[in-house]
C-alpha cells in the first residue's frame, strides 16, 4: 500500500468534500480515513489515501489537486506518508 496524505483548507462552501473525492475517485485512488471540520465558517480536511491503484504519476495529482483547490477557493496539499510522518515527529 502507498499511502498519501491530502489536506484541505479554506472557506466553508456547498460541495468541497464532494469534489475533491470525485477527483480522487476519477484517478482510482481509495480513501482509507476522512477527518473534516468546519470552525468559525472555515473549511479543514485531513485524508489518508491508497495511491497503489493510480496510474497518475504523484506529480499529475498533486497539480490536480492545487488545481481543483484554486477552482473551489481551498488549499489542497498533498505528502506520502513516510515524508508527513518524518515532517511531524515530535
């Protein structure tokens, strides 16, 4: 398993969560965890992802996604696992 981890962050507004896992769905990349807020009208998404059925290479969807985000009005980021878990070790 490759795992990935995207994270999305903006203002709130009607179908974020329905487009970013349409994209994510479109390029057969599974959702494994899906955690989402909504604070003072401000949007925040965490995802775990399956990238092992993709065959995007990381870069297409990493720039699919920055550019989803810039369409809908969020940040969309997305880090393998291993480089996520190294950035936030305590």
């Amino acid at each position: 398993m490759k795992k990935a981890i995207i994270t999305v962050v903006g203002k709130d507004s009607v179908g974020i969560i329905a487009k970013v896992c349409t994209y994510l769905s479109e390029k057969n990349i599974n959702i494994l965890d899906i955690s989402q807020t909504i604070t003072g009208g401000y949007f925040n998404m965490m995802m775990v992802v399956d990238l092992q059925l993709t065959s995007s290479s990381l870069d297409e969807i990493d720039n699919g996604l920055a550019a989803l985000g810039n369409e809908i009005g969020v940040l969309i980021k997305m880090q393998l696992e291993e480089i996520f878990t190294s950035m936030h070790r305590i």
